[in-house]
C-alpha cells in the first residue's frame, strides 16, 4: 500500500516534469554554494579546530547524504506542510479513509526534489572517503550505513514531533526548525567549536553530538576532545532509533487528542 501511495505521488510529480527538473537544479545549486563556501574560507584558514577540509567534508557529507533522503521519506510529516493539512481540515479526510493514518501521513508527500540535495551530499561524502585519509576496516566501512540511517530516524524523528506538535498550535513553530535545518548546519562543524552549554544541549536533550560528530571522530581516528566514554560513537543507531520511536509514541498520543479545527 506504501508502494501505492509513493507511486501516485511521483506521477504527480512528474506531470511537469520541466518545473520538476527545475526544482532539482536550483535545489543542486543552493545545496552546493553552501558547500563551496565553506570550501573557500578552508582554502584561506586550512583548518577549523584542526579539522581539514576533507575532515569537515565527512561530517557534511553525511548529515546532507541523510537529511536529503529523511526530507525526501518523511515530507509527509514536514512541519511546515503539515500544519496546512490541520489548518484547512485535509488532515480530517485522512481519519474518514480505512487505512492507517501513519501510513497514509507517510505516503501523502515524496518529494522527489531533495534528490538533487542527495546527490550533492554523496558527492562531497565520496570525496572525504577517498582524501580523509581514513584507515579502512570492515567494521568501519560497514558502519557507515548505520550512521546514515541513525541520521535519517533522528531527523525523521525531529519531523514528526513538529507535525505532532501543530495539532495544537495549528501553525508550525519556527522552533522546530532550529533543531532540523538549523541542526544540519550545526553538525556539519566539529563540536568542540561550539560553546559548552550548546554542546551540552545537543548532547544531553537532543542528543544530535552521537549521530554525526562521534560517527566521524571513529572513522576518522581522531581523539575525542570532550572525553565522552569509549563507546560513543556505538550510541548511533540506539539515539537515532529510540528518538524515532518516541517521536512515534508521541504522534500516537497526539491522534488520540487531536480535535478538528472545524475547517
């Protein structure tokens, strides 16, 4: 029924297909001026932190590669969207249809333009594999999947208690968006740039620091100067996963409470 639903969607998409192709290309554009900045402020001060180029270009790599294909997989739930589908009672038909409203919520939007944005963030990953320096190993190169997916349902997470959260206030809160696209940019930098009461926030409410930066310090083999325990960088998939299950939790009890706007 998912496939259904996906595959509705990008025939719609599809219908336009030069607007679509548009889209992609200026996403592609904006996605890879971000990058290219950053580029050229490392070309004049060589390092931030003592993180290269390459280095930084592995923790970017990766929240892009996976924020690109959790906006792309969640869109349904994208903060912004769905407070219109509150707002104007769209939401309200979904409850009539005998089908999982999850599902439904999950299969409503797959926003086939944040490939472009997927593309990019692979394209400046495969870069920092092949210049890092990295010393390969299977357990590494099999965990960097794990991290992306960890990535993935962490982010997706962040959408779905937004989308939870507009059953209440309608409207989306632009706070929400200070820990999705602002949290992307924040992981994209080493850690220890930051002040500590950041850092402490986004390690200890939402625990972003174990999905991104910890993941890059093991693959990289740099020493950890925050003096968090051994196993950190193994906390991935535990983080991401068990935000992603109480973001559903949430939602769930967000449904049972949910009242119409009377649109």
């Amino acid at each position: 029924m998912y496939r259904r639903l996906v595959g509705a969607n990008m025939r719609g998409q599809m219908q336009y297909r030069v607007a679509f192709l548009l889209d992609l290309v200026g996403t592609g554009i904006g996605t890879a001026a971000a990058f290219g900045t950053l580029a050229l402020i490392l070309q004049r001060f060589e390092n931030i932190a003592g993180w290269t180029l390459a280095e930084i270009a592995l923790l970017y790599g990766l929240v892009e590669t996976a924020f690109g294909l959790m906006d792309m997989i969640f869109s349904g739930f994208d903060p912004g969207t769905f407070g219109q589908q509150v707002r104007r009672g769209t939401f309200d038909q979904m409850l009539l249809r005998p089908l999982g409203l999850t599902l439904q919520v999950f299969g409503s939007d797959f926003a086939l333009r944040r490939l472009a944005r997927i593309f990019q963030g692979a394209a400046v990953l495969g870069y920092a594999l092949i210049a890092a320096g990295i010393r390969w190993t299977l357990l590494k190169v099999l965990f960097i999947p794990v991290v992306l997916a960890s990535l993935v349902c962490f982010f997706g997470a962040l959408f779905i208690v937004g989308a939870t959260i507009t059953f209440w206030t309608v409207e989306s809160i632009e706070v929400v968006n200070i820990f999705t696209y602002g949290g992307v940019e924040m992981m994209s930098y080493p850690m220890e740039v930051y002040h500590p009461w950041l850092r402490r926030f986004f390690t200890f409410i939402i625990p972003g620091i174990f999905v991104n930066y910890y993941p890059a310090l093991y693959l990289l083999d740099r020493p950890d100067p925050l003096h968090m325990p051994a196993f950190a960088p193994l906390l991935a998939p535990v983080v991401g996963g068990g935000m992603l299950l109480a973001a559903l939790a949430f939602w769930n009890f967000g449904i049972r409470y949910y009242q119409s706007t009377g649109t």
